[in-house]
C-alpha cells in the first residue's frame, strides 16, 4: 500500500471533492503511480490525510467501485483492480453480401494481453532501455535473464535448473528448436512429433533438413510405443499436448523417460503453457526426472507475449555447447531487448503479480467456454490446462461444416486438419510420409477431426459474445453429423 496518495484538491473548484477524489485515483492509476493489486488506504485514513469528512472519500470509492476500478476483499480492504475493460460487450458482427466481417477470433495461441498490468509492462520497457547499448551481446544470453529463468523454473515448474544442466536463454520455443536441429542434428536425420502437433516447429525442423515422422496421441499424450523407429529425437508437449490438450501421466512420462535412456534418444519438452493449470495436481517435468536426456524449452509467448520473442532451453552442456558453438557460427542468438523487459518483470515482482493475475482471469474465462460447449452435449478434451480446448466431431466433413457456420456468424473457429503433420503445405520435399491417416489404430483416429478453441485473447465482453455462438454453431453441426445429414 502506498504511504501517501498524491492527491490534491482544490477547495475553490467547481468539482465537488468526492468527484476530485475519484479523478486523482483514475489518474494515479492510469499513469502507474497506482497499480493492480494495490491497496488502497481506508476511507477514514484517506479521509484524514486529505483533510476532508469520510463521506467524500466513500462517496469517491463508491464510485470507482461502480466503474470497475476498485475491488473490495472481505476483511482484507480495497484494491486497485486492472483497468476496467473499456470496451463494452458488442453484438456478434455480421457481414453483407460481399463484406469481410471482423470475425471475433477463437485460435488457440495467443496470450491474455486483458491480464496483463499495461503500466507495469510499459515500466519494464522504459527499465530496459537502460541497459547498456555497447554491450557484447552474451551468445547464451544475458546472465541477469537466465538468472531470472532459473527463478521462475524452480517457483513456477518445479525444475531445479543449473545443476547438472545449463540454461540458455532463446528467442522462443520456434527458434530455439531450430537451433537445435541445426545444431545438434544433421540434415537426414528423422524427429519424431506428436500428430496432430505444432506446426512451427514441425516447419523448424523440415527447415533444417530433418525429415518429421508422425508419432500418434491418445487421451494421455504422445503413444510411447507407437513412436516410430529410427529416429534420432522426439519432440512432444507432455504439459498440454498441442493441440488435443491432453496432460502426459506420470507412468506414460516414466514410460518416455526410460525409452530415451533405453535408446539414448534425446526427447524435446516443448513446455509451451505448462504455467496454466486448473485443480489438478503438479505432475513432474520430464527435465526434472531425466536432465540427462531431455532438452527443456520455454517461452514467454503464453504467459506475457509474443512481443517479448524470448524463451529458455535447458539441457545438458553437450547439448548447450553445440547451440552455442552453432550461435558463434552463424552470427546468431536472441536479442537482448526481450531479456531486459523480462529481468525487469521477474525483478519487481511483477511476472509473479502477473501469474497470479492470469490464475485468476482464465478460470472464468474457462468455465463460461466449457459450460456452454457441456451443456449442448458436447465433449470437450483439455480443459485442465493451458489456454484453449478442444471439441471432437466425428468427419473432415463436420469440422469443414463447423469453420464455415463460425464463419458466417461472425466466430473465427480452428479446424484440427492444419494441424495434423501430413496437412502442411509441403515446401520442402522431405516428408516422407502420406496424409493418408490409415495406418492409425481406429481409437486414436477418434482425434482426428475437430474444433480447437482458444479463451484466453479475446477481451471478456467480445468472449461473452463469442462463446454461445460458436457453442450453437458447433452443437448444430454434431447433431447434424450424428443424424446423418
Ligand atoms: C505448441 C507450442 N509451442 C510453443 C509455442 C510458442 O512458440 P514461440 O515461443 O516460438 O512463440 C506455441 C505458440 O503458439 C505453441 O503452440
């Protein structure tokens, strides 16, 4: 709580003092003198430091709590909330003939740039525009970043890095399995990838000459034993399988663990979102049971933004050599910018505010996405982690059906089809494999076709608007699907 709010009132004005009052509060809180998550004094303290009956000041919270400024916590006093959202809850946009509607967008992907705390992130900026511009660029990244890295693992991941292992920092999760297939595989070795998986880094590794082999997900993650042979990786997400949103087991992560030592094939943990959870317990890393074998990466881009470009990667130093010896080769590395910002974050306690912010925005932004989707009997997969779930539908067909009804009631919906690995535009002659989907056991082909749905971008009013349509839309198209029309 701060000690003394800068307000000053003019006796002489025309604005009555609690109009005042409330002024002074709005302004401290949009030019960051106040912040989300302050608390502010009580009525009778303020009252007495500005010389003025508690009435005015109640009268001033009272109306900043109408406006969405202030929150009060029973037994605890009155906090400063992030700005109230300034855009009201608009009709879903219909577009006339020949007219491109802005589509109200439900990808999974993008970060709650609502939680974020604007004058927090704009302080972080300013911070780091302090930062030497002479400076050697550090090719495994700014000590003060990975510091921050290495603090944000053990609190947030449970991951005990900078033992046995080292921390990297990288311009994210995209890049940085680029660097490592550049760095430590060669052109012609073969990765295995979850299918459906992430398609950038799918595109990483075909861009470093590596073929892609599709290794199948069920209801746990990545089939251990249907990881194809002769590979010389497997990358997967084990905190949120991208994009069936499936959370790996314990005993399958065991599974994986010892078919990396039984092997030696080292696996890629793509931790993408693993900061999202929702009631469930922690399960641990894959990094934390077998450093040894497993390159860790991070990103920035779920629980701040893509704007940052910066991740992490911790693996064992023969690993983190190649990288480097790779970054000196080539010229490369991340930016130091992006690090600054998040040393600066990580430093004033800002990143853990914010975590915190994000625990408490998404719930609710979950809950009123997967009620509306259960209540009209559909499934839903994925919904204890990350940031998006997902909807199966039964044929190409219905997920076909199911974008365009989204699209022509103003809802941008995502197919599972572009995220199927076999689905790419092929660029690169070096797939070794046909989108013919055949060759999977008819359990796991349940997954193959469906609708992706992303809470967390979208500001609450536009999700508020968005959710019921695309839940209308996706109901009508499963009993359509299931009558057979
Ligand atoms: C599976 C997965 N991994 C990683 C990322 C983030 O990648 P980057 O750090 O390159 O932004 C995303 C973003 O959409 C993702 O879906």
């Amino acid at each position: 709580m701060l000690e003394e709010l800068p307000l000053v009132l003019d006796r002489d004005a025309a604005d009555p003092l609690s109009v005042q009052v409330a002024d002074g509060l709005r302004e401290a809180a949009t030019s960051g003198v106040l912040r989300a998550d302050d608390r502010l004094p009580s009525s009778r303290a303020l009252a007495q430091q500005l010389g003025v009956s508690r009435t005015v000041v109640a009268a001033a919270y009272d109306q900043l709590h109408a406006e969405g400024w202030l929150i009060g916590k029973p037994g605890s006093g009155t906090y400063l909330t992030t700005a109230p959202a300034a855009t009201p809850a608009r009709p879903a946009p219909v577009a006339g003939p020949g007219e491109a509607a802005e589509l109200l967008d439900l990808f999974p992907g993008a970060p709650c740039i609502e939680a974020l705390d604007q004058s927090a992130w704009r302080r972080a900026w300013r911070a780091a525009a302090d930062y030497s511009a002479v400076a050697r660029k550090d090719r495994a990244g700014e000590p003060e970043y990975r510091d921050a890295v290495v603090e944000h693992l053990l609190r947030h991941r449970g991951l005990q890095a900078g033992g046995d292992t080292m921390v990297l920092s990288t311009a994210g999760t995209s890049s940085a399995v680029s660097e490592f297939a550049n760095a430590a595989l060669r052109p012609g070795d073969v990765v295995a990838m979850e299918d459906p998986g992430y398609q950038r880094a799918m595109g990483a590794f075909l861009a470093a000459g590596i073929s892609v082999h599709p290794a199948p997900c069920d209801a746990d993650g990545l089939r251990v034993d249907l990881i194809p042979d002769g590979v010389q990786a497997v990358y997967c997400t084990p905190a949120h399988q991208f994009p069936l949103g499936a959370r790996m087991p314990a005993g399958r992560r065991v599974e994986l663990v010892e078919f990396a030592r039984r092997t030696g094939i080292p696996i890629i943990e793509d931790d993408y979102d693993g900061e999202l959870r929702y009631d469930t317990a922690p399960l641990p890393l894959l990094a934390a049971m077998a450093p040894d074998v497993v390159i860790h990466l991070g990103t920035t881009s779920k629980i701040l933004s893509p704007a940052l470009g910066v991740g992490w990667l911790v693996a064992a130093p023969a690993v983190v050599n190649s990288v480097l010896i790779y970054r000196e080769r080539t010229g490369s590395g991340p930016s130091p910018a992006g690090q600054h910002v998040f040393t600066e974050l990580a430093r004033h306690g800002d990143l853990a505010r914010h975590l915190r912010r994000l625990r408490r925005t998404l719930p609710p932004r979950r809950e009123l996405l997967v009620s509306a989707l259960r209540r009209r009997g559909l499934e839903v997969l994925g919904d204890d982690a990350g940031s998006h779930v997902v909807v199966p539908l039964p044929s190409a067909a219905a997920e076909d059906r199911a974008v365009a009804e989204g699209r022509a009631h103003g809802v941008a919906l995502d197919g599972l089809a572009r995220h199927h690995l076999a689905a790419q535009d092929d660029p690169y002659p070096r797939m070794p494999f046909s989108p013919n989907r055949s060759h999977l056991p008819p359990a796991l082909g349940r997954h193959t076709f469906g609708i992706i749905l992303g809470y967390a971008a979208l500001p609450m009013a536009d999700l508020s608007t968005a959710v019921p349509i695309a839940a209308d839309c996706l109901a009508r198209v499963a009993a359509a699907a299931h009558a057979g029309t």
